[in-house]
C-alpha cells in the first residue's frame, strides 16, 4: 500500500497515511494527532535510479563546453562537485576538501602543495 504524506493546517503536524490506489481521493483523511479534517497532502521529492551507463552519459552531455577549465579553479571545482553528485556514490572527505579549494579559487598546483598526502597513493610506502 503507498504511504501519503500530509501536514495539518490546525496543527501544523506532518503525518503518513497509508491508502490503497483505490482509496485515495476517495477516504476522509484526518490529522493522526488532533483528529483534525483540514489537512493537505504534502509532497515529497522523488528520486529516479539510473544505471552507471545513464549516469555516465548524462555527465559526458553535462560536460561538454568546460574548454579552458585549467584555467579557472571554481569552474573546475563546480564541475567535479556536480560529477561527485552525479556518480551517486560515497566519496572520501578528501574529494569535498579538494572541490571547496578549487571553488575558493585555488590552483590544483597550490592543493597539491597544501596538501602532499593527496599525490600519495594508497599503496605508496612512503
């Protein structure tokens, strides 16, 4: 059975409600916690799952036109936050301190020298 959200207009409470396709619009809804009549439905975001192909694709349309990027630091740091968004997986804190340096306007090379860790790799037995 689909839940529905709604909110109270008496209230002002959020509550869930859960009605067959057949009963919505049809059943009385009333506010789970003053039994008040004025409610509203509410609606929530939807999120849609796309394949890595999608999403790959869907970045490589998003991306086209970003020429000359090396060139501008917060360009470069906007584009790798909306490809970070756009994978849809969970990345290192390290990432989201490197893109807010970027969009702070600072060069790659300046990163690199604030933060050396970055250019070791994992297997580095530095």
């Amino acid at each position: 059975m689909p839940t529905y959200d709604f909110i109270c207009n008496s209230c002002q409470q959020r509550f869930d409600v859960f009605l067959t396709y057949a009963e919505y619009g049809q059943k009385e809804v009333l506010c789970v916690h003053c039994n008040s009549r004025d409610v509203r439905r509410r609606m929530t975001k939807v999120r849609i799952a796309k394949t890595e192909e999608g999403r790959l694709e869907s970045m490589a349309n998003d991306f086209t036109g970003f020429e000359g990027m090396e060139n501008d630091p917060a360009e470069f740091g906007k584009m790798m936050k909306k490809m970070g968004r756009e994978m849809g997986e969970d990345l290192p804190a390290e990432f989201d301190e490197v893109v807010d340096r970027l969009e702070a306007g600072q060069s790659p090379e300046e990163i690199e020298s604030a933060l050396p860790d970055l250019s070791k790799g994992k297997d580095s037995k530095e």
